[in-house]
C-alpha cells in the first residue's frame, strides 16, 4: 500500500517545513507549494488525497483554486481543508466559500495538521523488523535478504514521537544508529520479552543511551529470582563489556510487568506469559484501533506421540489473546523435522505458528526469530511450502516471514 498523499499552499516557508516534518512522520507523502498558480499545475500530477489550503490567499484566488482543483478529474475525490495560522475565524469562512471538507483554524500548530489528516484519511500503524534472527546473530551471503541481527522490532505509530521498540536483539543497534542520523535527543520505550541473549545484546551497543538528556525505560519482567535491572547492568560487567552500565549518559528506567492489561505512556498494552524455558512475555500492542501481538520464544509445543498434552491449557489462553489480532509476529524458528530432536527448547515450527494463527483468526501472521541456522533459499522454501498448505486447505490468510529493514503496515480508519 502505498502512502497517502497530501498537498500543502501556503507562502511562509517555516511554517511549510514544520507541517512537512509533522506530516511525515504520520507516514504521509508530502508535497509543499508556495504558489496557487503553480499549485493547480503540480496537484493533478501529484493526486493528494488531501490538500491543506492557507486560507489567507485572497478570497477569489482560493475560490477560483477551489474550482479548479475540482474540475480536474484526478482532483475531484480530493479533500480541501483550508487553515488559517494568524486570523481566527478565517479558516472556517474559507470552508465556507470553498465548499471545503473541513478546516483548521488559528492557532493551528504542525500537530494539528496530523490530527486533521488522522481524522479524515485515516493513517497507518505498523512495525519495522531491526532483527528477525532468533538465537544468534548470523550474518553471512547466506542470510543477507532476511537479516543476520537478532530480534528487534520498532512500533511505528504516527504522531508519536518516542521510540517504541520490541525486544533489544542487535537489530538495536542498527536502530540507534538511523534514529541518532535524524536527531540526538531520544526518549522512549523499550520493551523487552525476556532476557536471552538474542534478546538484550543489542543494548550496550544503542548508543542514543550514552548520550546525556536522552531517557529510556525497559519494560519487562523479573527473572525469577533475578530482578530485570541486575541482569540488564549484569551483561556490561567488566568481564562481558568495557563500559560499566553506571556510566550511561541517559536516564535509564525500568518498568516491571507481570501477565495482565496496563497503559504505559498513553499505550494500552496486554501481556501475557510464553511457554520458554524461562519468564518471557508476549505482547499485545492496541494502535489505533489495530491490536498487534507479538509472541516470540514460545514453544506451542502440539501432543507428544502419546496425545500427553500438558500445554492445553496454556495453549487455549494463548488462542484467547492472540484472538482476531490485526497482526501476530510469533516464533516459527524450526521445521518439523528439527523440532523432534529440540523439543523443550522453547520455540515453535512454523506449521504450529500457521496453525494457532488460524485457530486464533488473526488477520496476518509473520514468521519471526528465524533458526540461525537457515540461509535465505530455506527460508524462501518455508515460504513456499506455507503458501501451498494454505492453498490447498483453501486458507486465505496472508502470511509472510520477517525481513530486516522492512515494515508491515495497517491502515486505521478515518475518525467518525
Ligand atoms: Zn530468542
Ligand atoms: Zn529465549
């Protein structure tokens, strides 16, 4: 899907680089004009789904702009929201005059501009995969298309303007690296499922947290009888790491959840425990009306040859939360075949991820924490084999397997 499109006319400079910023962070394609005779050249080219149209040009230029804008076919399903930054009441006027969609008054700062748009096209939500690797980093020719780093996602929420990360894999620190090439200061949420390797590694290596005024909480939970914080500090002891954890310019927090419904930084958040060989939970992320989980390092772990299934009941709490998600991210790390000899391990196949996704009536399923050990034509062959088992038990669920560097994104719908 590509992105929406939105068109903004105004004459001040500043304020046309603001909005463009703000929007863009939205996911938005932006296309800023300084002039309405240029603007009806360039619109019908650029196809805006939505055009913000300064309402302090003089009323007949807007007016005729309007007109033509909605003689022109491609033009005609445009929405027109013209906005007034200094004169109160002359946006509502020019709505008038122009027959507009809707408009934006004074005072009307860049955030404005993105709730405005939010609520009349809708917007996106998603995820961007830093690291799909499950286990240990496993970079080589052989895995260059899904990614040698280990788990690490980043939550994409337009308008949001903190961090929002799942699982501190080394992805991270690919992450840190792009977010410290837009700005230095970083604040933000880190969630982490537990605390393996594959899953913390990426940490002293996030250098936005050596940076003073940056600020980051880790949300997870205690390790049995280690609490979070110990085993975070633990993995830069002098023996593991050069740079002690006391040493960190930013301010660290730690959050401790355990399985149950919580809100952290206006985000509603659902745990739940994963059947691994130690505590790690799986989270329900609710983004604008989506509900993406992400459930990684859990052994649904199907009847043994006997029918002794003691994860049944496990499993059906599993089913329950994972139940109409938009989006399920779970642990498909091995075929069935390597599973007979890694039972117990923690991680699922890929057909018993297919299946509870199915079971669940999830939207979209993506295959994560892929075994190190497979190179990318074995992954496109789980890709294929999965794409047949599904056409041929007349299964319509589309289903993908993590790649590094890409996103999945939702569309939200428009406000009512
Ligand atoms: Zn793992
Ligand atoms: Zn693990």
């Amino acid at each position: 899907m590509p992105p929406l499109r939105i068109a903004v006319i105004d004459n001040d400079p500043a304020l046309l680089q603001a909005v463009e910023v703000e929007l863009r962070s939205g996911g938005y394609q932006v296309l800023c004009l300084q002039e309405g005779t240029t603007a009806v050249e360039q619109l019908p080219v650029f196809k805006p789904q939505l055009i913000f149209l300064n309402a302090s040009f003089p009323k007949i230029v807007g007016k005729i702009l309007g007109e033509r804008l909605r003689s022109v076919a491609d033009l005609r399903q445009s929405k027109i929201v013209p906005f007034s930054a200094h004169v109160p009441g002359a946006a509502r006027h020019a709505a008038a005059a122009l027959d507009a969609d809707d408009f934006l008054d004074s005072p009307c700062a860049p955030a404005a501009f993105l709730a405005k748009a939010q609520a009349l096209l809708g917007g996106q939500v998603g995820v961007r995969f830093w690291g799909t690797r499950g286990s240990i980093a496993a970079p080589s020719a052989q895995t260059v298309r899904y990614g040698g780093n280990t788990s690490c996602v980043e939550i994409l929420l337009p308008g949001h303007d903190e961090l929002l990360v799942i699982d501190a894999g080394t992805g991270l620190r690919v992450l840190g690296n792009a977010k410290l090439a837009e700005r230095k200061e970083w604040h933000g949420h880190i969630f982490i499922s537990h605390t393996h390797w594959d899953h913390i590694q990426g940490l002293p290596f996030f250098t936005p947290w050596y940076l003073p005024g940056n600020s980051f909480t880790l949300v997870s939970t205690d390790q049995n009888e280690l609490p979070l914080e110990k085993v975070i500090a633990g993995q830069m002891i002098s023996a593991y790491f050069p740079v002690d954890f006391e040493r960190l310019g930013a301010d660290i927090a730690f959050k401790k959840l355990t399985e149950g419904d919580h809100t952290i930084n206006r985000l509603r958040v659902e745990t739940l425990l994963a059947n691994h060989p130690n505590v790690t939970l799986m989270f329900k992320f609710h983004l604008a009306g989506r509900r993406i989980v992400y459930a990684t390092d859990n052994e649904l772990q199907w009847p043994n040859e006997k029918g002794v299934d003691p994860m049944a009941a496990h499993r059906a709490r599993m089913v329950a939360f994972f139940r109409g998600a938009d989006l399920l991210i779970h642990d498909a790390q091995y075929t069935d075949d390597e599973y007979r000899s890694k039972r117990g391990w923690g991680h699922s196949t890929w057909r018993e991820a297919l299946d509870i996704a199915i079971r669940s009536e999830v939207k979209q399923l993506v295959f994560f924490h892929h075994d190190p050990d497979h190179s990318d034509e074995m992954l496109d062959r789980i890709s294929a084999e999965c794409g047949e088992d599904l056409e041929k038990r007349g299964i319509k669920l589309p289903v993908c397997l993590a790649k590094e560097g890409e996103k999945v994104l939702l569309e939200t719908s428009p406000h009512p």
